[in-house]
C-alpha cells in the first residue's frame, strides 16, 4: 500500500485526506504543528459563543463544490449578509462595495460625481500600473482616499499602495451600482452550517481514516526520495501534500516568503444583536487600527442574551495571508518549480495565494486525489496547470 504524507491539518490537508480516503488504497498520515485540526476554519467558543478566526462562510460559484460540503456539513443560505464601512471624515457607514445611494448621502457628492464622469470619458486611455492608479482610475480618488486607501495600507501594513503592481485580488467587478446592496453582489452560493460547531465535523470525518500526528513537526530530509523525519524517525512516503508555506519545505534557501498575520480580540456585550438587521460585519477604513468586526451569532444563529464581536487587528502574528506582491509570488514560483514529482502544494499558505478559499481547497483536493488515482503526473505544480476557474494565478 503506498503512503501519503500531508503537512498540515488544516481545511486543505483535512480535505486531501477525504478525497485521498475516497479511494481505498493509500496509507495516510497527517503531520499537524498544533493539537487540533482545522487551523483557522475551526470553531472555537467563548461564553457559549461559537467564533472562527475572521468570517468563514462558504462562499462558492459552483455547484458541485458546495453540494460536496453539503453533504457531509449541512448549510444554511446566509447571501443576505450585507457589509458595511465606516467613514470617519463623514461620520457615516455606506455599504460595501459602494452604491449611487451611498455617494448621495456624501457632502462632496458634487466633486464625487464629477471626478466618476472624468473617468468614465478617460477609461480607454488610462492604464493603471499599481493599485492605487487602479483605484483612482475606477472611482476617482475622493473615493479612494475615503475607502480604500488606508484600508489597504492596513491590511497589509505597507505605507503605500503604489508597491502593489498586481491588483486583480482587490475587487469583484464594477465597484459601484446603483441600489442598496448585498456583500459583493456576487452571483454565488453563501452559507454557513447550521450546527454550532461549525466545520468541526468535517475535519473528524474527513481524517477517519488517516493516522494524525499532533504537536508534531516533519523535517524533510531528501525532498526527492520524500524521507521525512518524524519524531526522530526517518520515514519514506510515495507521494507528499503540503499545505505549509513553500519556503519552510527548502529551508527558506531562496530567502523567507512574507505573511500578514492577525491580532484578534473577543469581547461579549450585554445585548441579544449590535448590528443592523442583514449586516454580519464593519469595514474601518480609517487610522483606527483594526480592519473588521465582526458579530459572530449573525453567522451561527445562536441564541443568547449576549452577543459576541471579534475585532481583527494586522500583525506579524501567524501566517493568515500571503502578501499579493509580485516579487513574493516570483519568490514563492522559485520554490514551487524545485518541487519534484509528486509532491503536491495546495491550500492558501501552500499555493502562497490569498484568494485561495474554502471552496478553492476541496476543489484542490478533489484535483490531487484524481491526480494519484491516474498516476499522471504532468507538471512539478499540477495545480498550476488544470486549475479552474477558482484556482488563483499571478496578478489575482
């Protein structure tokens, strides 16, 4: 029986054990740094209060995706959640992403409006080579100074947004409309499970029948032959799946792959909601130093005469989100081309891509196990080559 080593329990790994179990025929083992499985994704509780790191409703474009969580994770249908932002210049909160509602309840709505006509006439001769042109080319720069300027400056803590030559992560299509309007208008699946627990019960029957190692680091010591060391025992598998960052595999020898990490505060208060009906989470584009919170129970349902708020904070505290800089994704593809046959990056952290989702990582591990099964492998980063639509690429 061949063996199979994942790095990392988190969705990703937790998923290629499914997929891979599918199949009957390969001993698997998970390796996992912490003593849970789930990582991020899984549902911790405060008071009673079921919270993940940050939001993590499903959110998928395609059906077979979320029939496949479904399945195991039954959801409920949360595509009435509404976002909104808080403006300090105006003391106001618009939806987000902005709507011609929201541009008519601005003071400098006049100024506003013109500056949407200019580029509206200028839009073919303009071309943005960073993401603040991006911007100022789509909505004016009234907008984006109240919007999207320190938003992004604090997202990523970086002091100028015209470093970011790639920028297709940053918005869903046209970024205003008219009307009052849902999280993204996206023409999507959105749901959450119904059970308090979130995704928990996936992650346990995900890895039923995987050996998972906890508290445990591996340590590769011949990356083609895939010896490993686990405990201080040397062990060869036929086939590795990481969802650990790509630098850590080769010991950061091309140098050291940055990541945004989150401080993230839990505070209950002594009210059943505190937010508007509809409204899951606030967007803080100012100098406040937080980027988001969100209430908890507008996800879960659950019921309390409290409810619980998670406010996110930007640090270096954890890996959350692969920096979107071209000169991280050059230094991620170096590693990824030294990766040899059969060895397999998958996941947010492993395919070093922010867009990567819950949705993307089943779909990254149906891919993988259909990969094994056929024993054809094509290319050191499959995934680079048959991803779907969902799959990100350079400049996502």
């Amino acid at each position: 029986m061949k063996k199979i080593l994942i790095l990392g329990g988190g969705f990703a790994g937790c998923a290629c054990a499914h997929t891979l179990a599918m199949l009957e025929k390969f001993e698997i083992t998970i390796v996992e740094s912490s003593n849970q499985l789930g990582a991020g994704v899984r549902t911790n509780f405060w008071g009673g209060h079921p919270y993940t790191f940050g939001p993590r409703h499903f959110l998928t474009k395609d059906k077979k995706l979320y029939d496949f969580l479904n399945k195991y994770v039954p959801l409920r249908d949360c595509s009435n959640h509404k976002y909104l932002s808080y403006v300090e210049k105006d003391n106001n909160f618009y939806s987000m992403p902005l709507s011609y509602d929201d541009i008519e309840e601005m003071p400098d709505k006049k100024k506003i409006y013109e500056e949407l006509e200019k580029n509206k006439k200028n839009i073919e001769k303009k071309k943005s080579n960073n993401l603040e042109e991006f911007w100022v080319n789509s909505i004016g720069s009234i907008l984006y100074n109240k919007s999207v300027k320190n938003y992004n400056k604090k997202m990523w803590m970086v002091d100028d947004n015209k470093i970011f030559t790639t920028f297709g992560w940053s918005t869903k299509g046209d970024p205003i409309k008219k009307g009052k309007r849902k999280a993204f208008d996206l023409e999507a699946y959105s749901a959450y499970p119904i059970k308090l627990n979130g995704y928990n019960d996936y992650f346990e029957l995900a890895t039923k029948h995987t050996k998972v190692l906890f508290n445990t680091i591996a340590k590769i010591k011949d990356i083609k032959k895939k010896i490993v060391s686990i405990n201080n025992e040397d062990h060869q598998f036929d086939y590795i799946i990481s969802t650990i960052s790509p630098d850590e595999i080769f010991d950061y020898c091309y140098g050291k792959l940055n990541y945004i990490g989150r401080d993230f505060l839990k505070i209950v208060l002594p009210m059943e909601n505190c937010f508007p009906d509809d409204v899951y989470y606030l967007y803080y584009p100012n100098s406040e130093p937080f980027t988001r919170i969100v209430e908890y129970k507008k996800f879960s349902k659950f019921k309390s005469k409290n409810t619980f708020i998670g406010i996110e904070i930007p640090s270096k505290n954890g890996k959350f989100y692969p920096l979107p800089l071209e000169k991280e994704q050059i230094l991620a593809k170096k590693y990824h081309d030294d990766m040899p046959e059969n060895f397999f990056s998958v996941g947010r952290n492993g395919t070093y891509r922010y867009s990567v989702d819950i949705d993307d990582c089943i779909e990254q591990a149906i891919e993988v196990a259909e990969i094994i099964k056929n024993n054809k492998w094509e290319n050191p980063i499959p995934l680079e080559k048959h991803r779907s639509k969902n799959f990100s690429s350079m400049g996502k």
